[in-house]
C-alpha cells in the first residue's frame, strides 16, 4: 500500500497523455498533480521519488506552481485549521499567485473514508477554503482560485488505517485548471 | 389499481443497459421466531410449461426478509393448489403455520392471472383469497406483491418486496475509476444502468413518485445537482452553484428538493430549491457545516447534520420563518446522515460506537440511540418505504457492499456483489 501512490501517479500521467478528449475533466487528483503541479512526489509522504524528478524544470512550466515546493497541505481529524508547518508553504504560492495574475489554481479538498460522505464533502470543502483564504491573505487573487470539495471520494493512499488517513486529509493545489 | 400498478411496470420495464455485477442476499443473522410457512408451486392450468415459477420468487422473498421460514420444497409432501384442498393436519405434523396454494393461467388479451390463497394452519381458515392479472414481462414482480401480499397478511406490515434499490457501483482501477448509477429490484435483480461517469457520483435520492432520482455528480469537474427521469433517461441540472452542490433530499410531494450548498462563502448550508420556479430558500444560516438535510414525513421539518456544536450531530429545523434548529442526538461524539421513518418516529443515524461508525436508531419520542449495526464503517442508512428495514452501505475486506438491518436490529442481511464496489443505496418508495 505504501508505494501505491507513486504508480497511481506514473499510471496518471500515461492515462492523462493518452486521452485528450476532456480537459475540464479532472481525472484522479494525484495523476493530476504530477502532470500539472511540481514536485508533489515530496510532499505525498514519498520522498524518494519527489527528489527524483526533475523539478528546477518543472518551475518553468506555464502551469507549474513555485519552484521546488510541495503542493499538498495535511489536516488533523475532523479539522480544517491550518498547521502552522504549512505557513511557508502556502506564502511561496501566494506569492508565486500574485506575481503572475494569468495563473488560476483549483484548491481541491479532501478527507478520509471514515464517517458521512456528504459531511465529509463539506468538512473538504471547509479546508479547501481554509486554503483558499489563507492563500488570498498572503496576497492572491480571488479570480486565480477555483475550490472544489471531493470529500472521501479521491484517496491518495488506499487501506483504512491511520497511514492512510493522514495522507488522505489533505487539500491539494493544482495549476492549470 | 391494477391499471395504475401496470403503468407503473411499463416505465420500470424500459431502463437502459444491464448493469453488470450480479447480487445476491446472505442472511447473516435471521429472527429465532421466524414464520414457518409452506409455499407450494403453483399449478399452472395451460399448454406446455409454466410461464414462471411464482412460488420460488415468493419463497426466496420471504425467506430473504429474515422473518420468515419456508418449508424446503423437496419437503413438501403434499401439493395443494386450492384453499380447499389444504389438510392441515398434515400441514400441522410439518410444523408449518400457514399455506400459501395457487395456480397460474392465461388469459384471453394473452396475460396471465395468478390465483393464490393463503391458509392459515391453526384454524383451516382461508386468510388471502386474490386472482391478479399480470403481464407476460412483469410475472417476476407480480411474484412480489404475492409476496407482499403474504407478509402484511402475516406480520402486519406492508410487505417491500415489489420494490426498487438505487446505488452507487464503482469499479475499475484506482487511477480510472468508473462510477455508475444503478437501480435494481430490492432483490438485486434487474440492475439498469441510469448513469456513468469516470467522476464521482454521489448521493442518490428518490423522488416520491419512484419515477426520478437526484444525484451529485462531478461530471463537469465541479459537484452539481441532477435529476434524471428514470424511464426516459433525461437528466437536468438543477443546482451547479459555486463551492459545493450536494445532499439532494425530494420533499414529501416531489416539488422541492433540500440540498447543501456552500456558496461563494464556503460556509455550508442546508436550502430548499422549488423545482418548478429555482426559488431557493436558505434553512440553516450558521457558521458551522450544516447538511445532509432529511424531510420529515409532513414536510414542515428537515433534519440535518451539523458541527456547530463541536462534533457533528443530528438537529431538527422547522420550515416556517424564524424557527429554531434544535438538537436531537446526545449520545456519542459523531451522529450524522439522519433518515427518518416513514412513520416519523426514528431516526437512523451514522453513529460512533467505541470507535466503529455503525447505524443506530434514535427513537424521536423516547429518546436514546440503539445500535443496529456491527460493521467498521458502515455509512448511508436509507429506510424501507414499510420502516421494517434499513439498507446501508458497510465495508467487507476493503471493499464497499451493501447490507440491510432490520430496523429493530433483529435480522442482519449482507447483499454481496460480484465485482466491484457498492455504496450510498437509496430504497426506493411504494411504487404503486
């Protein structure tokens, strides 16, 4: 289960280059942070494989966000406060927002499994825009920010325990939608 | 009537596609005092072999409701197929306390009657006397409501077996899943596909004619609203609103649908949309996360799940202007998703019990929370229209599947799939 999420994401990026019919469709997030964001490998509790990819590049993409910066944001259990470790974080692509006013992100929240699936959709919802305030105090605009509540619905690790849950509380920020 | 139940059937008989995974019920956990009950194959009074083997759709009904015991046919040592020809004293030596007889023939406009009784063993006397017209196609749910016949006759309560299920299929690999939204017989026959997406699909809830179901979908890329007329196929987006679209609940008489909105504030709300007009009204006006809104049998109360004190609980809201939301469950640190009895007298609830999210019951009068199911994560119960049974969703060697309590918590049913994920059932209402 461990290595689960780096293959999603080498699998995500063949089925997201192989099928170019909808790009409004959001396929499975974590396929789609390693096509469109930077350097998520690190952050997803993978470390090993984040610091092989080649990110300095990455950063020069028109939809990457800032340079050598994770992209996801964790929570505690049915909580949707900001840990102060994410402070950093959430400036650099503030920052990296403000500097350049064409670039929108989808703020995309999440949950574990555990408990109502709609009460779940709202508690994401509650932490995306968690983020999405906390990224507009640091200088973002409201116009660059889409949020979009999955609830339990998108795991980024599969198995019901704890290591699973923690990677799954999450809001992820994915440019280019 | 009958033209009404048979209008029915045609539009049930149109859906789309088969859907795919095969279900099928185990009963995990059956009641001690089950009625035992012989059910003779009917005769059938015409050329060649029987159009459809009534009794063993009647037969597996009943036994599949847990409250029932029926005689294993190769046990029957005697087949009747008249009232009159019952001997209940052999009935008697069996064990058995009733008899169901009957014989199936055609009729003249190329349908079929069903002629069935219903006699008691005890006291001889003849409890079900019914002769039903039944189309060619729709012998299997006229089976049903034999079934439902015998069991409201027996236990008093109208019998849901001539019913529909609507879920949540998923399938396919983690990187591409595919959801689908499929409406079965309460049985698990018939699946139909009524709609896919490789986006999640969320939430299906009935409206009170059975005739549509609301849904969340993310086909678009962003959580909307949808209803979709079932024998047609046509679907309308009724909610696509900023932030989250979610929790769709029909009121009681179908012209208005509750939801969960959070607007452009993020806060999250319960509303009331009129389907006719897009009137919306906002319920709940509170900082905290409000949804998951059910409608009172009357339609003048929603109860809903909110934080708003801490951890969620289940609170009840009139709809009148200016009424107050007051809180319903005290038990335990988690009470979320309430559905309401179809005589507005318990709320099923998902509920934290040492630590397990399980279906409980909150009794509205009395008061206090009863556990009813036993699972890890169980999750979205959703009433029988008779309030007999529970249908939820629980998680069995990782994946999602379906299961049914009764909603006294004496008989435990598990509906196993053959591939795939199953989750978020809605049982429909009466459909006639």
């Amino acid at each position: 289960m461990r290595s689960l999420p780096v293959v999603l994401m080498l699998v995500g990026a063949l089925v997201l280059g192989g099928c170019g019919k909808k790009p409004t469709t959001v396929p499975e997030s974590s396929g789609s942070t390693v096509v469109e964001g930077s350097g998520t490998g690190s952050e997803q509790g993978q470390g090993q494989v984040g610091e092989g990819r080649d990110l300095p590049g990455a950063s020069g993409s028109p939809t990457g966000g800032p340079a050598g910066v994770g992209n996801v944001i964790y929570f505690d259990f049915d909580r949707s406060e900001i840990r102060p470790e994410y402070a950093a974080l959430i400036d650099s692509h503030a920052k990296h927002l403000a500097g350049s006013g064409a670039v929108k992100i989808r703020v995309e929240g999440h949950t574990d499994e555990r408990g109502s699936r709609e009460y779940n959709i709202a508690l994401a919802e509650r932490r995306a825009q968690a983020v999405r305030r906390a990224l507009m105090l640091q200088g973002a605009g409201d116009g660059q920010l889409t949020t979009v509540s999955y609830g339990e619905e998108r795991p980024a690790a599969v198995g019901s325990d704890e290591a699973a849950y923690e990677k799954n509380r999450r809001v992820e920020l994915v440019y280019g939608r | 009537m009958f033209r009404r139940i048979l209008a029915a059937l045609a539009i049930l008989a149109l859906p789309a596609a088969p859907a795919g995974a095969q279900l099928t019920v185990q009963i995990l956990k059956g009641m001690a005092e089950s009625v035992p009950i012989a059910v003779v194959p009917l005769a059938w009074e015409g050329p060649g072999e029987a159009p459809y083997d009534v009794a063993a759709t009647v037969h597996a009904d009943l036994e599949r409701s847990g409250r029932f015991r029926p005689l294993p046919r190769a046990q029957l040592v005697e087949q009747p197929h008249a009232a009159g020809e019952v001997d209940t004293a052999d009935w008697r030596m069996l064990k058995v306390d009733y008899v169901l007889v009957g014989r199936v023939s055609g009729l003249p406009d190329g349908r079929f009657e069903i002629r069935y009784e219903l006699v008691s063993v005890a006291n001889g006397e003849r409890l079900l006397g019914t002769a039903m017209p039944a189309d060619p196609k729709a012998l299997k749910r006229a089976s049903h409501r034999v079934a439902d016949a015998v069991y409201e006759k027996i236990l008093g309560v109208r019998g849901a077996f001539a019913t529909r299920i609507a879920y949540v299929a998923v399938d396919g690999p983690v990187t591409r899943r595919n959801y689908r939204l499929v409406v079965a017989d309460a049985d698990g026959a018939n699946e139909s596909k009524v709609f896919e997406s490789h986006d999640p699909i969320m939430s299906p809830a009935w409206s009170p004619d059975g005739r549509s179901l609301a849904y969340v979908s993310f086909h678009s890329g962003l959580s909307a609203v949808y209803v979709q007329t079932l024998a047609t196929g046509a679907q309308v987006q009724v909610s696509a609103k900023s932030g989250i679209n979610g929790a769709p609940a029909f009121s009681p008489d179908g012209s208005r649908l509750a939801l969960a909105l959070s607007r452009r504030d993020g806060n999250v709300d319960v509303y009331v949309l009129t389907l006719a007009t897009q009137n919306l009204q906002r319920v709940t006006e509170d900082p905290a996360i409000d949804t998951e809104p059910c409608w009172s049998p009357d339609g003048r109360t929603l109860y809903f799940t909110s934080d708003r004190a801490g951890g969620p609980q289940v609170y009840g809201v009139g709809l009148e202007p200016g009424a107050r939301a007051r809180r319903l469950t005290f038990e335990g640190s988690y009470n979320a998703r309430p559905r309401i009895s179809p005589d507005g007298r318990q709320l099923a609830v998902v509920t934290v019990d040492r630590g397990a999210y399980r279906i409980g019951s909150v009794d509205l009068q009395r008061g206090g929370l009863q556990v009813l199911s036993g699972g890890q994560l169980d999750e979205s119960p959703s009433f029988a229209p008779n309030g007999a049974d529970i249908l939820y969703t629980g998680r069995v060697g990782g994946r999602d599947t379906l299961a049914i309590v009764s909603s006294d918590g004496r008989v435990q049913r598990q509906i196993a799939a053959s591939a795939g994920e199953l989750r978020e059932a809605a049982w429909s209402p009466f459909l006639d």
